[in-house]
C-alpha cells in the first residue's frame, strides 16, 4: 500500500508575505515510533509502509500534493511583544478535508531551520515529542478540543540542548495554526489588507456564520471560554499561554511546559520560565481574558469607524469573564453531581476546592472518589471532607443520578507529568513500551480500567515534578 494523503491546500493561497515556502529538512536515520491510524483514517490518509511513512513523517520525502511552509506570526511572550516571531522549526505539509467535513493542516514539528528560526536549530528532542503527542492525545480522550498526533519520528541524530538529546520530530495536526499573533504581527505592521485576508480567511475557515472582524471576536471569545474551562475542569496548565500560542480555532496548542496538577492548589506552577506565576491554574482565565483584548486590538484597526469597533469590542471582551464562569460552573457542577441550577451551588463547589487546597487533596483522584464515597480518604484531615459533604449530600438529594453525572465529568486517568517523565526516560534508553502503554490507557479516561491502577496513583515525594521545560 502507498502513502496519500489527500491535500487540499488553502493557506498557501494567500499573499506570501503570510508565510516562507520551506521544506523540510531531512534527517540522517529515521525510525517511526508511532502512527495514529484512527487520527489518519479521519484525515482520509492512507498509510504506506513503514519505510515510506517513516521518510514522509521525517521530513526526507515531501508527500505529493504538499506544499511545505512556514507560517509568519508575532506575539506577547509573557506580556512583552515580539515583532515577529512564525514557524521557527516546524512546517505546514497542507491541509486535508475530513470524513467529517473538518479542515485541518498536517504539520512537521522539529523539522529543521526556517526563515523563522531566530539562530535555532530548528530540531525537537525526543523528549517534548513524546510529550506532546501523548498530552494532546489524551486531552482530545478527555473531551477537550487540542491539536492531535498523527506520527512521531526518532531521526537518528542528536540535538543539542542542556546536552546531547536523541532528535525526533511531530507530526501535529490542528483545525488551523491561525493564533492571536498572526492577527497581531499585521496590525502591529499596518498591513491592514493582509489583515482584512487573513480576517476572511478566518471566518470562511473556522466561523462561517460571523459577520465581519467583531463576528470573528465573538466567536473566538466564545471558543476560548470553552476551552479555558476545558482546562480547568481536569487540573490541566498549560504553562506558557503567549498570544502566539492563543488558538483563533479554539484549539489547545503548543504543548511545551505543560503538566497536569496532583494535588490541588490554585497557585500551582510547574513551566521552568514562568517565575513569577503569571500563567499558574487560577490564572489561565484571566490570561485567555487579556489574550482576546489583543486580538480585539489588533482586529479594531481594519475597521472603517473606529469608536463604533472600539465600544464594541470592549463590550465582547468585558462579557468574557461571565462567559468563563459560566462554563466552568457547568463543568464544576458535573463534577460534584448536579445537573440543575441552584443559588449555593458556587459556594458549595468553592468550598470543596478550598478544602482541598487546605488538605493536600489529590484533584484528579478525590472528584473520581465522589462517586463512590472514597473521597475523605484524600484530605489530610477527613473530617475536613466530611464537614462539607453533609450540605452536599443534601443538595445530591435533589438529583436524579448523581453517580452517572459524575461519572462522567470526572477521569480516573490523566496523564501524571511523573509518569511523563518516566515515560521519556525509558524512551531514551530505547524502550517505547511504557508510552505506547500510557497511549492505549488514557485513550478510554473514564473507564475503570484495573489493569492499570498502577497509573492512577499520586507520585512519591522522590517522583514529583516539580519543574517542566519548553524543550526549545
């Protein structure tokens, strides 16, 4: 059988100066480590051999019908701007329309130097591409809208980071890699009709039903919320939410410091570059507030009367942090049991989350615990859960199944960043068998799955993460 992938190229079509036309650059020994066949099947790719894939997903054979690029975008990294910034070491192949009707782009990341590349090697190491691919795998299991692993590769040669790494590249597939930054870098410029192309582009590809650039805010405000929420609701932090790594799709991207909290505390920091905090867990809606201001910023100046796109921007973004909390309410509700509206329920779940905190409490494994009455068993003092569960067994009182609900909004299996790390170490050593394992667990979270309990449990005081890296 031979390698298709079925491309139908639209971001290509656009001025040049939206991107660099850039191949990949080849690599000296390519193994393949994984390849998503449920994801390709979506895709409508076909797959070839192993030999075939592996020099595709490489990046030593360009597929037929791609057309390799580098995208041009700017950014906020941690609230500085960057005038430009772009693919630095990833190309775009092109895009495929799916068996449902969803355009998305397939793209090489690790795949060598760009015009974008800032003096840098262009590589990925092994180590943040098996994480990638694992985390983006899981969160799309858990519900969550994320960027997808179609292929990861082992290329044979080393990359140079703290010291010698065993290269590897990423094949990520997404909606679109249209960011907050990519709107930015042209207004910050002035070049306000690629910003009005780049504004339609966005909203025939991801929002057909918007009606010009306050549409397009709208519509991403509201995907954001959704997303943000998403996060929140599994104990996810994302570590690094720049503006170039803000979704206009809706899309978790970018997973580079990432790590999902053990216990619960709202401050938690894991990103090694994030010193002062500013994209910890209760931060992250906040963040994703100040990300869409700037896209609103930069969408206010293709329009023709200003003050009207200014009043009503303000009013878009202003309305955000209602739309936040009322998606987090909705999933937090979920996660306690109820599926109806009543005036404590906020107070109710705020003190639980407090509790928590005060209590070392696991996050992942005391909200599975509700359902079946294990949860005091995760607090430091019980009686710190058992205090708060008399009012909420009462208000579970007014509910149909509780157990179901719950059931359902809450994971037994996440991906646990100590388990990421031991992962990654095997995987050095030439042992894939505890990521492939990590793959097919968390491929079905919110299932009891017995033969894998192992991968439920918190880490030891000498198995925490207590720092994660961008891998750049």
């Amino acid at each position: 059988m031979t390698l298709n992938i079925p491309f139908d190229n639209s971001y290509v079509r656009l001025p040049d100066s939206f991107y660099a036309r850039q191949g990949p650059v080849p690599v000296r020994a390519p193994q393949l480590i994984a390849f998503n066949n449920s994801l390709a099947q979506i895709l409508r790719v076909t797959p070839g051999d192993v030999h075939e894939m592996t020099e595709a997903f490489a990046g030593n054979k360009v597929p037929e019908g791609a057309e390799p690029i580098a995208q041009l975008y700017s950014g906020h990294q941690f609230g500085n701007y960057n005038p430009q910034l772009g693919d630095g070491r990833a190309v775009l192949l092109g895009e495929t329309v799916g068996t449902d009707g969803i355009r998305r782009d397939i793209q090489l990341k690790g795949s060598g130097p760009t015009p974008f590349s800032r003096q840098g090697d262009g590589r990925a190491w092994l180590g943040p591409v098996l994480r990638e691919y694992v985390v983006s795998e899981a969160m799309h299991a858990l519900g969550i809208p994320t960027t997808r692993a179609l292929a990861a590769v082992e290329t044979g040669e080393t990359v140079r980071r703290e010291g010698p790494m065993p290269g590897a590249v990423l094949t990520r597939v997404a909606q679109s890699h249209l960011r907050v930054g990519t709107f930015q870098v042209f207004a910050a410029r002035g070049q306000l009709d690629s910003l009005r192309r780049l504004t339609d582009y966005a909203i025939d590809r991801h929002y057909p039903g918007a009606e010009g650039p306050m549409g397009l805010l709208r519509a991403v405000v509201a995907a954001q919320a959704r997303l943000i929420a998403g996060w929140m609701n599994v104990g996810f932090i994302h570590g690094v939410m720049n503006t170039d790594n803000s979704s206009i799709a809706g899309e978790t991207i970018d997973y580079g410091p990432c790590a999902f909290m053990d216990r619960y505390h709202p401050n938690t920091v894991f990103s090694s570059i994030d010193r002062a905090g500013r994209y910890a867990y209760s931060n992250q809606p906040d963040i994703a507030v100040w990300n869409a201001a700037q896209l609103a910023t930069s969408l206010i100046q293709q329009a023709e009367d200003k003050d009207a796109a200014v009043e009503e921007a303000t009013e878009i973004v202003h309305a955000m942090p209602d739309l936040l909390q009322t998606e987090w309410q909705a999933r937090f509700r979920a996660k306690i049991g109820l599926t109806t509206k009543e005036d404590g329920d906020q107070q109710l779940i705020s003190d639980l989350l407090t509790r928590m905190a005060q209590n070392q409490a696991d996050f992942t494994n005391t909200f599975r615990a509700l359902g079946d009455s294990a949860a005091r068993d995760q607090f430091t003092d019980p009686q710190a859960f058992d205090q708060w569960a008399e009012g909420w067994q009462a208000r579970l009182a007014r509910e149909e199944d509780p157990s179901a609900v719950m059931a359902k909004a809450n994971p037994a299996f996440i991906p646990r960043n100590h388990r990421i790390e031991q992962m990654i170490q095997s995987a050095v050593q030439g042992d894939y068998t505890p990521f492939h394992r990590l793959n097919t667990v968390l491929a079905r979270p919110f299932e009891d799955q017995l033969d894998a309990l192992d991968l439920t449990r918190p880490p030891t005081e000498g198995e925490v993460v207590h720092a994660t890296f961008c891998g750049t």
